[in-house]
C-alpha cells in the first residue's frame, strides 16, 4: 500500500515522462544497497554476536556495540563519499540510454549525488534495528520497513 504511495507522490512532483524516470534510476542505485546493508547482511552479521554478548558478557555488550557502529560509520561514509563522487559512471553503468538525452543524464547524477546520504542513514537504521532486535524489542524494526514497501 505505502508502494503504491510512493508511486502517486513521484508521479504527482516528478511526472509520468523524463523527470519521473530519472527519480525512478536516481532512487534505484541507493536501494539496491539498502537491500543488502538495511535489511540483509548487516543485520544478519552482528544481531546474534549482541545477542550472544547481552547474555554471556552483558556488560561488554554496548563497548561491542560501539566498535560496530563506528566501523560501520566509517563504511558507511566511505561507500557514500565513493557514491557521490562515482555517480556518474554509475548512472552510466545503471542507465545507458540516458546518454542519449543530456539533461536526463544530468538531473539523473544531481538526483543520484543527492540520495547516497540515504545509505548512510538507511546504515546506520538497520544498526539501530539490530541493537533494538538483540534487546527482544521487536515492535519498531519490524515496522520501519513498511515505509519502504
């Protein structure tokens, strides 16, 4: 439901033709890695490392939870900062027929330089999520995901 949301707000402040499209690309790039950073792997690699901490070394769990977050602070930043500066080869890799139309191009990279942030945030959710998850609060990471049907 909150897709078909989405879709209504882009296509009402973009449109249905070149300005919607590079949203649509622009928007595509940082969520395939939020697949993979905010729902995937990051979650499934330190949940049951906290997990095991809280109840084995409670009182080293949030010093681990801290190294976690500045190491993935620092992933994060760098992974945005190579984005931002990369965006457009990456445009070019994700959408090649844009070439053909030199404005396209360019609102597409301006749309992309500005929606790598969202990695970052979207890194530092799933943390948070993790934290949350390991300490049986369950209720908000379960939904936050909605938002992003």
């Amino acid at each position: 439901m909150l897709g078909f949301v989405r879709d209504i707000i882009i296509a009402r402040y973009f449109g249905t033709a070149r300005y919607a499209e590079a949203f649509v690309v622009a928007f595509r790039i940082p969520n395939m890695l939020r697949d993979l950073i905010g729902e995937g792997a990051t979650n499934a690699a330190f949940v049951p490392v906290l997990s095991e901490y809280l109840v084995k070394k409670k009182e080293e769990f949030w010093e681990l939870a801290n190294v976690i977050l500045n190491l993935l602070l620092i992933a994060l930043s760098a992974i945005t900062i190579v984005g931002v500066l990369a965006s457009p080869l990456i445009v070019r890799l994700i959408a090649p027929g844009f070439l053909d139309d030199p404005e396209k191009f360019a609102i597409t990279v301006r749309l992309t330089r500005l929606m790598f942030p969202y990695i970052l945030l979207i890194g530092l959710a799933a943390y948070t999520m993790g934290v949350l998850n390991s300490l049986k609060h369950f209720s908000a990471p379960a939904f936050g995901p909605c938002f992003l049907n």
